[in-house]
C-alpha cells in the first residue's frame, strides 16, 4: 500500500470514536494493513453466510443493513451514516455474516481485517475499552428498538425518527434542524421502522395534518418541532 493511502486512511481512522485515543505509532501501523475501497451503489459488500474476516468503517455514502426472507420480503436493522463502523461483533465469535450490508448511495468504505483488530487489542487497553463501549451502545440501540416495536406506535416510531434526524449533533451550541432529508427511500425507511411502505405514507398525511410536518418526497419541513418530540416520548401503548 502506497504511503498516501496509508495516511489517507490513518487520517480516517483518527476521526472516529473507536480510534480516536489510539497513540499515533499504532495507528499507524494499523493503517497499513487497512483497505479503502469505493463501492457503486446497490453493490453488497456482503451476503448473510459470508465469512466475517472483518468489520468496516463508512466513509462516505450510506450501507443498509438487512435480512430477507425466502419470499423476498426484507427487513432493515440499520441504516449505517457515514462515521459508523459495523459488522463488529460478528468477528469474535468465528459465525457467518447474519445479514446482507448493501450500498444504497456510492460510498467509500475502511475495511479492518479482523487480525489487525485482534493485534490492536492486545497492545492497545484504551481501544479495547472503546470497542466494549460501542458494542455495549449497539446493544443499548438494538433494545430499543425492541421497545420501540413493542410498546410504540407506528405514529410514536415515526415521530422519534423524524426527531432523531434533526437533532443537533451538538444541542447547546446548534439549534435542531426543522428540515429533513430522508436517507433513503419511503420502502426502506418504512421497513428500518417495522411498518409498511403504504402505511409509512398514510401516517405522514396524518402527521402533515395535524400540522406537524409537511412532505414533498424525501423532503420533510417539521412545522412543529417541539409538538413532534412530544409525541415521539408520549407514553407507550
């Protein structure tokens, strides 16, 4: 590997949580054995029963994360955003990919061989203690939607979606967005939600209103932020 490449991805590395208090000569030589790649949209990075030699870093662009059934119908776990690592866990226990990750938007991804990952661990005590954090959060996430599918609404799941996506990365110096892209289309978000496609778009009139929101495609202009986030923590039913 080129020695542009290697600082190009040690310089990516750097930024994210899971590296961010790696000492600079370990990354380094970390950084070497990593790969970065540009992946085409709608290309899988991998199937459910691919080995997972491996996890990967989003650089840019947006990977979906999925299961489908023998009939073809699909259901989103996560949306990955550009800044997240996934498919960690799955290394540890030498299993097969559980999921499909797809690219739904052009995307450059880090991949981290599992060895290298393994090397790190051992000489390095703050990343391990980073990469418990961030799998003990993903946990935290995956409860959550478990509450979220049990005890909320379609209209409550919905909500604190739309909310999630405006809220600022820094709420006491930024003000919340009150517009909103969705990232991906009205199937995969309506799936990410445990909800239909047909029932996604009958909520969103509902919500539009009650004068909540207002759509135009992907587009979403929350007219009213605070009654939104209200009913995204309503209590569940």
């Amino acid at each position: 590997m080129s020695d542009d490449n290697t600082r190009k991805i040690e310089d990516i590395l750097g930024k994210l949580p899971l590296f961010r208090h790696v000492a600079l000569a370990q990354l380094r030589r970390f950084a070497r054995r990593a790969q970065l790649h540009s992946v085409a949209k709608d290309t899988l990075l991998y199937e459910r029963g691919d080995a997972a030699n491996g996890c990967y870093a989003l650089v840019s662009g947006l990977v979906k994360l999925s299961l489908l059934a023998p009939n073809g119908a699909e259901k989103v776990l996560r949306l990955v955003a550009a800044g997240e690592t996934f498919a960690e866990s799955v290394m540890f226990h030498l299993q097969p990919q559980p999921v499909n990750a797809l690219a739904l938007a052009d995307s450059r991804v880090v991949f981290l061989p599992a060895q290298a990952l393994y090397d790190l661990l051992e000489h390095d005590r703050g990343f391990a203690r980073a990469l418990l954090a961030s799998l003990s959060q993903r946990i935290h996430m995956l409860i959550a939607d478990i509450e979220s599918y049990s005890l909320s609404s379609g209209t409550q799941r919905i909500a604190a979606y739309l909310h999630s996506l405006a809220a600022a990365p820094d709420p006491a110096r930024v003000p919340p967005l009150t517009r909103v892209r969705l990232p991906a289309n009205k199937t995969v978000i309506a799936s990410r939600l445990g909800v239909t496609k047909e029932t996604f778009s009958r909520l969103l009139h509902e919500l539009t209103a009650q004068g909540l929101v207002e759509v135009s495609r992907r587009e979403i202009l929350l007219r009213d932020p605070q009654r939104l986030a209200d009913l995204a923590r309503a209590d569940k039913r």
